[in-house]
C-alpha cells in the first residue's frame, strides 16, 4: 500500500526572542515545523559551502557546515511523528528556525501567553525597527490573533 512517509514529520520547538546566547533570552511560541521545509534549508547551506571552495579556509564556515551535515543527518533519522526538538547548537538554529516561522513551514503554534493553538493564516505579521539613520536595525514580529508575540526576525541592520 502506498503511503507518504515525508508527511508527518515534524519537529516542535519553542522559539526564542533573541540569540540563545544573549543573556536575555526570552521563549515565545511553541512551532510544529515541517522538517522538509528545515532539511531543505540545512542541504542549501551545505551545497552553498561545496560549491565554494573559499569558504573551506575559514574555520567558523567549517564549522558551521558541521553543525550542519550533523543536523541533516539528524532530520533525516526522524521517525514519522512530531517530535520535541533538542539541540546543542541553538544559535546556528535560531536563524534558520526564524525563517522557518516567517515562510509559514509548520502546521500550529502553541501561544504560551493565551494558551491556545493557531495556524499561520490566524497570525499576523509586523515590521519592527529601532533606532535611526546608521544605528537603525529591524525585522518581522509574528503575532497571535490576541497580540501576543510568537516570534521575533531580526532581518537588517543599517
Ligand atoms: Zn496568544
């Protein structure tokens, strides 16, 4: 009998607000992403890096095509359910998770502050920015339908 095997997979995972290793982290919504969307990002990353020889030279590339080849390695090892999410390496993860959560590749999110589950259609999207001229940055506020934030991008800065 034929079966999507891909389809069920999924990865839950609670977002933070800021780089892990700030100080203030501060955790927002619970996700259930796809974890096709994710592998699809991490084999990018790690094509991007094959296919640039310069790159090899610089330890901190290599290392994070490390991080990298270890977390497709793990997505593809997933059983066909949701799963919690652990990872050693979170501030490689919080930009990749955060572009997940603006592409819309997960199914619900857990809001902790009104406890209540919502898709990607009930949320809405804001722009942020502080500062001005050339102390300015910004980026993408994802908000649950009562104005709770879920997830914070921090997309430029000036
Ligand atoms: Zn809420």
């Amino acid at each position: 009998m034929f079966c999507n095997l891909g389809f069920m997979k999924r990865l839950r995972y609670q977002v933070w607000k800021f780089p892990p290793s700030w100080k203030s982290v501060l955790p927002l919504g619970v996700f259930d992403f796809h974890v096709e969307a994710l592998l699809s990002k991490v084999r990018r990353n790690i094509q991007h890096f094959d296919d640039h020889p310069a790159l090899h030279q610089f330890p901190a590339q290599r290392k994070q095509n490390q991080t990298f080849r270890a977390l497709a390695n793990e997505l593809e090892a997933l059983p066909e359910v949701v799963t919690p999410w652990e990872t050693s390496d979170e501030d490689r993860i919080w930009w990749l998770v955060n572009s997940l959560v603006f592409d819309g590749a997960w199914d619900s999110v857990f809001c902790p502050e009104c406890q209540n589950s919502w898709t990607f259609s009930d949320c809405a999207i804001e722009d942020w920015s502080v500062g001005e001229d050339l102390a300015a940055e910004g980026g993408r506020l994802l908000m649950c339908p009562r104005h709770h934030l879920l997830c914070r991008s921090r997309e430029w800065n000036s």
